[in-house]
C-alpha cells in the first residue's frame, strides 16, 4: 500500500515505513502530524484517485529530524564589468517518518 502526497508545493509517493525529507514543517522531534493533502492511494489492486485530493484519506507520520540541508553556492558574474556576487543557501527540511495511510 502506498500513496501520493502534497505537502511543500512538491509530491510524494510514500509507503508505510518510508522516511522521506520534505520542506519544513512546524513541530518538535518526535511529535506526530496528519498529512490531509492525499492526491491518490494504491492498495493492490484497488486504486483511489481524488479530484484533486481523497476526501476522508490521510497519512500519519512522525517528525523523526528538523535540520538543514549541504550549503549550496550561488555565484552570478557578468564578464567585462567586474560585477561578481557570491551567495551561499542552506534549505530547512523536516524529515518524516510515514507510520500509517488510511483511505
């Protein structure tokens, strides 16, 4: 059994069991959160797809980390004017850990 999730502007396919990082949600390390937006479920052969989203259907999950991710750089430059900019960006993520979907 799996199923489709939208949370951070992204989506997800996720199972029970699963950890997957999304972007940063509000909660301490070890509390629980109801993911309402369900777009699709797959259990065997029985397939829901909501239109957009499953009425009644959520996936409970566990905050198993708050952190941030690897530094990126970014560097813009315009040749012949001397115009160099140097940025650095690390993106805040809540790591999930999927315990149950319920259709």
């Amino acid at each position: 059994m799996y199923a489709i999730i939208r949370t951070g502007g992204k989506q997800y396919q996720v199972a029970c069991g699963d950890q997957v990082r999304v972007e940063k949600l509000d909660g301490n390390v070890g509390d629980t959160i109801d993911l309402n937006d369900v777009l699709m479920v797959v259990d065997g052969e029985e397939i829901k797809v909501g239109q957009p989203v499953l009425e009644n259907a959520k996936v409970t999950a566990k905050i198993a980390e708050q952190g941030r991710a690897k530094k990126i750089i970014v560097f813009k430059k315009k040749r012949r004017t001397g115009y160099r900019l140097r940025r650095g960006h690390r993106q805040s993520y809540t790591a999930l850990k999927i315990e149950a979907i319920s259709a």
